[in-house]
C-alpha cells in the first residue's frame, strides 16, 4: 500500500519538480509533506526572482541551462500560466564603490557566459524610466526574469498529482530507515511507513534533521527573510530589480502589485522556533531602500508583508548528490535563499539522480562531502 | 500536529451549480465556480486556493470573502469548514504607503 518507486521528502518547488519529471517517467511517485499546505515553505514565499546573473559560478550553468531551456515552455508544459517574465534583471549602482561591486558580478558571469554588462545611468533610464536621478549605473543581464513562485510550486504539484503521483500533506517524516545498507523507508510522525527504491530529502533546512537519522550531515544554517507586496498599481516595468548593496530587489507582477525583498541586516538571528514571524525593523528598512532608488513608488501602499525561511549553505550552494555511504538516498538541499530561479532544473536534476540515470548537467559541484577544513 | 491528508481522491463529474458564475472575492473577481474547480484540481485549504487564484490577496486581504471561501472549499472536500485553517492575518493590517513605513526611524538611539 505504501510502496512506490520514488518517495519525496518536501512539497516545495524543487520536490514537486522532481515529483513531476519522475511521475513524468512513467514512475509511481509519493510525497510526503509536514505541512498542511503544498509549497507552505520558502517556495511560496520568495521574490520570484529568475536570475542567472549574481549566481555562483557553480550554478551558474544550472541556472542557464534553466532560463534557455525550462523557463520559456513552462506554463504550455504545466498547463497555466506561471507568470515568467523574461525582460532582464537591472542590478542597481548609486556610488563608485557600488559600480566597482558591480563591475565584479559582471566579469564572473561573462566569464561564465553569460550575457551581461555594465551600462550607465542614461541606458539604465532608457530601460527603466521610473528609476532615481541617484542612480548612476546598473549591471544589466537582458535574459533574466521572473515568475510567480506560489504559482510554479502549485503548477508543479497539480501536473504531478494529474499524473498520479501521491501527495500526502500533514505527513513529517521524522527518520529515515536503512534496510540491509539501503535508505528504503520512512516513518512519519503519526508512525505511517512508507517505502520505495529511492528517497529523496528535499526538504529544506530540516532536512539536516531527517539525513541526521542516516548518519549525514550539511552545514546549513536558517536564515529569515521577509517579503512586501503592495496594492495594484498601472503597469509601470517588467524588469526584475536588484541592487549592488542587496538591500532591496523585486517586480512587479502580472496583476500589478509589486513584490519586493529586503534585508535589513539580522536575518541569521532569528530564533528558528517554527513561526515565520518578521521583525518590526524588515518592511521600514525595506520601503527606505526602495524608495532610495525609486522615489515615485513612495505612496504606494502595502498590503502585506510576510517572511520565509532558507537553507542557507555554508558555501552558499546546494548539496545535491546520492551519497556513497547510503544508497537509495538522494539529497537535494541547502538552495540558499535563490532556489526558486533554478527549481525546475534542479528538480529535473533530483529526478535524474533518484532514478539512477546520469544527471542531465554536471552536478560533482553540488556532492554532499566537498565540505573541508580551512586549513 | 497537522492533519494527514492524502491528495489522491476522485471527485467524480464536476456538477455545475446554478450559482456558480456569482463572485465571492469582489476585490479580484472570484467566482464560486473557479473555487469549486480548484479545490477539484487539487487545492485543498485555503491557502493554496488563495495562492492558485488569488481570492483574498487584493485591496481587503480577504476580510470580506475568507469566511465564505473557506466553506466553499470544505463543501466541496465534503468536510467540516472548522477543519480547515483560516487564512494567515499578516500586518499591516490596513494599506500603508510606503513612506509612512519608510518615517518609522527611531533616531538618537
Ligand atoms: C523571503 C525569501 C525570498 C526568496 N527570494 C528568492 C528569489 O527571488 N529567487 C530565488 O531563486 N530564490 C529565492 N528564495 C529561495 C527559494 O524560495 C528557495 O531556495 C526554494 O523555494 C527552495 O525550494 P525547496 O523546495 O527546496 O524548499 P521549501 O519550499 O522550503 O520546501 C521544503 C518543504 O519540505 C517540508 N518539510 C520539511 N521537513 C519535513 C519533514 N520532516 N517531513 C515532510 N516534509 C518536510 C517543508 O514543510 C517544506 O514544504 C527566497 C526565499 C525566501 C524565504
């Protein structure tokens, strides 16, 4: 009853991406999610951002191979529409030494190759004409976007779901279970069993919890972040924003609201106790960084401010990898505040190596034990 | 602890109801027939039917149709609505511009 060829850990975006390209395959798939929502995680609740630009050079060829090949067909494969955007990213520069950051964003991802380049403040107006006289110059990746992240997590689960994959909701797994040197069953916290020739942890920052039960671990830490949405506004732009101080970034979407991050500086200390409550300090420190680079967007009212946990990586990139001491095991973890941009990639990768065929892309960046001693 | 519940479930033949086209989220125009299908396409709480269609995200953050979206859904689920969540209240808990925020600067400290 409880036996399938593939069990997820996690109904964020990237475990239903991966639930939909295994269900996709032909395999029986389950996922079993703690919440009582899909996508209750950092899925439904991050900027939206589609960028390549910004990414390390580790996950750079992830995010391009996403945004040339996944990104554009996206709504047509999952039957609605996501809401992807795909008219650049505009990282913004008031100071020389914000334009020296900038300049060093651009030469790693051209060296990556990526198409990106420094322009100056009158190319940067003529993109965006709503932007601050105190702007000087941005860096500028045409091919970057954005979608909408509540919608992609759901399109995923509903595709995966029509094509018979399990989902069980209100389910947290809370080990793992190694039979004969295998990881090939579950035990959730009501006691339900669930087994399959290959699991895959995909969930979040808790999954240093669940991979703790096999005898793994990845240093991650959990990071707050938090969110705005403002009411309705005319179309203004479509470009997705973004900042050489990381002190803002953001759209506006489809409907009209615009969404934006910020960081105003204590996001590692928030107390990781379940909540998702913001600090009173985010949404002011937020619309000041805004409203610095977008002085028109000042009477503009919000309508909801929220936050969201990350899997912050200690490098700052993703573990995705079978490990060689637990076979039947795949991890996917650690996304580090910018998994959504690559989701569907790295859900397809996760379904490649819980299927055991050969990963699409390189992934020997993303092996679990790359973490070593600093001297 | 949450409530385990497994998505797997056939609903049988959508059955229009007569009032279906009525809308139930004025500030984004949502009717009670696109709630109806969703919950059939596999939204199952609030939440989720929020995120997928929007009811509840404009002007009035669903002051005025939560109650009533969250009975429709437990009607079609074939449950009570007291076991689904209610939406999450988030501040601030009216419209504020943004350069009323931006003020909120405690100085001298
Ligand atoms: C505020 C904010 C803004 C962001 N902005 C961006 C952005 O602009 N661009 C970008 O690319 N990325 C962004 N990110 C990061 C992005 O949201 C994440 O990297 C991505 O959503 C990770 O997806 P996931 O499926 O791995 O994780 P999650 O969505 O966190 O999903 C993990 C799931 O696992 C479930 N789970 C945990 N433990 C268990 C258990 N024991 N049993 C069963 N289920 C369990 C959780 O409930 C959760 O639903 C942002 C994140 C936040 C919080």
């Amino acid at each position: 009853m409880n036996t399938s060829d593939v069990v997820i850990i996690g109904a964020g975006a990237i475990g239903s991406a991966a639930a939909y390209y295994l269900a996709k395959r032909g395999l029986s798939v389950t996922v079993l999610e703690k919440g009582a929502c899909v996508g209750g995680g950092g899925s439904s609740r991050n900027g939206g951002g589609v960028r390549q630009s910004g990414r390390h050079s580790a996950e750079l060829p992830l995010a391009m191979y996403g945004v040339k090949n996944l990104w554009p067909g996206l709504s047509d494969e999952l039957g609605m529409d996501i809401e992807y955007y795909q008219e650049g990213n505009l990282r913004l520069g008031k100071t020389e030494a914000h334009m020296k950051i900038l300049q060093g964003l651009t030469d790693s991802c051209a060296a990556g190759g990526l198409d990106m380049c420094l322009i100056d403040q009158k190319q940067a107006r003529e993109i965006c004409p709503y932007l601050s006289e105190d702007v000087i110059g941005a860096g500028w990746c045409p091919t970057d976007g954005h979608a909408n992240p509540m919608l992609v997590t759901l399109a995923y689960y509903r595709a995966a779901r029509r094509l018979g994959a399990r989902y069980i909701t209100g389910a947290e797994v809370t080990r793992l279970r190694k039979l004969r040197g295998r990881v090939s069953e579950v035990v959730t916290a009501d006691g339900e069993v669930y087994s399959a020739g290959s699991i895959a942890v995909v969930a979040g920052y808790d999954s240093r919890k669940l991979l703790a039960s096999v005898g793994l671990d990845i240093p991650m830490s959990p990071i707050l972040m938090e969110c705005i949405v403002t009411e309705e506004a005319p179309h203004m732009f479509w470009q997705m924003l973004g900042t050489a101080m990381a002190d803002f970034y953001g759209h506006q979407s489809k409907h009209g609201s615009f969404v934006f991050g910020g960081a105003h500086g204590y996001e590692p200390y928030a107390a990781y106790d379940g909540g998702t409550r913001g600090a009173s300090i985010s949404v002011p420190s937020t619309c000041r960084a805004i409203i610095g680079y977008f002085p028109v967007l000042r009477g503009l009212k919000i309508v909801r401010s929220w936050a969201g946990w990350l899997d912050d990586c200690a490098d700052h990139i993703p573990v995705m990898d079978n490990p060689r001491e637990t076979p039947g095991l795949t991890i996917g973890c650690g996304f580090s505040g910018h998994g959504f941009g690559i989701s569907p990639v790295a859900g397809a990768l996760l379904a490649d190596l819980a299927s055991g065929e050969t990963p699409t892309l390189d992934v020997s960046k993303f092996r679990y034990d790359r973490f070593r001693a600093k001297i | 602890m949450n409530m385990s519940v497994d998505r797997t479930r056939d609903f049988g033949e959508y059955v229009p109801a007569p009032d279906d086209d009525i809308i139930i989220c004025r500030c984004e125009e949502v009717t009670k027939g696109e709630i109806r299908r969703a919950v059939r396409d596999g939204m199952f709480n609030v939440h989720e039917v929020r995120r997928f269609l929007r009811c509840g995200m404009g002007l009035c953050q669903g002051q005025t149709c939560a109650r009533l979206v969250r009975t429709l859904i437990a009607r079609e689920l074939g449950v009570p609505p007291g076991v689904l969540d209610e939406a999450t209240g988030r501040a601030p808990a009216r419209p504020t511009e943004m350069y009323v925020f931006a003020n909120e600067k405690m100085e001298g400290i």
